[in-house]
C-alpha cells in the first residue's frame, strides 16, 4: 500500500480481483490481496494463522475463510481483515454489526444489507484506514 493510496483505492484493488478473472479470489483472498506488497515487505505484519507468512500463502490458504466458512460464520472480508489489524477487531466487529446487521456471512446476505462486494470494500477500507493512523 503505497503512502499516496487513499482507502478507496486500496479497495477498488480487492475488488478488481473478487470473483474476477484471471485470479477469481474469495472475500478473505481479496482483501489480503489489497495489501500483499504490505505482507510481504514486512510493513504489516499478519496476526493468528497467517503470522510471519508470505502474501502468496495467505492468499491460498484464506480460501478456506471464503463465504463465511469460518467456524463462527464470520464474512471473509472481516476475517482477513481482522488477522491484519488484530489490535482493532472489535471496532471492526462493532462497524459491521452495527451497519450490515451482522458480522456473519449468512446473517449479511440474508438482510440484503451489503453486497459481498460491499463486505470486501468496507473490510478492505476499514484495514486501509487503520494503517494509515499508523
């Protein structure tokens, strides 16, 4: 994530790779996506199973997050963002709760709320944003 990057940028780039061809990514692949070069430089350094990996091992292992395949239901989007900035899960839980009704995948979709496009910008921007205070 470049300095001159602003939040919205930042997203558009998770976005160009969600569901999209030639990559395809999930929710939890495209948000890491959007901050691979960050990974793997060592700028921002992953929490819980992806610490200390590269960009490339998170993107393929996050896939099992996709959809909300997590054991609480949570939206990928919101996983990956919460293992890069662990520090702010609960603002990040409060933020999707509070303006998509849930923070699990199914609970999202069910009240048509956000779009899965929509989770992956708004768990993209609110990563972005944090790194930016930084």
């Amino acid at each position: 994530m470049l300095d001159t990057d602003t939040p919205e940028q930042i997203s558009e780039v998770a976005l160009s790779v969600f569901r999209k061809r030639p990559l395809r990514l999930g929710c939890a692949q495209a948000v890491l996506y959007a901050f691979k070069d960050d990974i793997d430089n060592g700028t921002l350094k992953l929490g819980g199973e992806f610490a200390g990996k590269s960009a490339e091992h998170c993107m393929v292992n996050a896939d099992v997050y996709n959809h909300g395949a997590d054991t609480e239901g949570m939206c990928g989007g919101l996983h990956s963002a919460i293992v890069c900035c662990p520090d702010i899960e609960d603002a990040m839980r409060q933020h999707f709760t509070e303006t998509a009704g849930s923070v699990r995948c199914r609970e999202i979709r069910k009240k048509r709320v956000w779009s899965c496009q929509e989770c992956v910008r708004q768990a993209t921007t609110l990563v972005a944003t944090h790194l930016q205070k930084d």
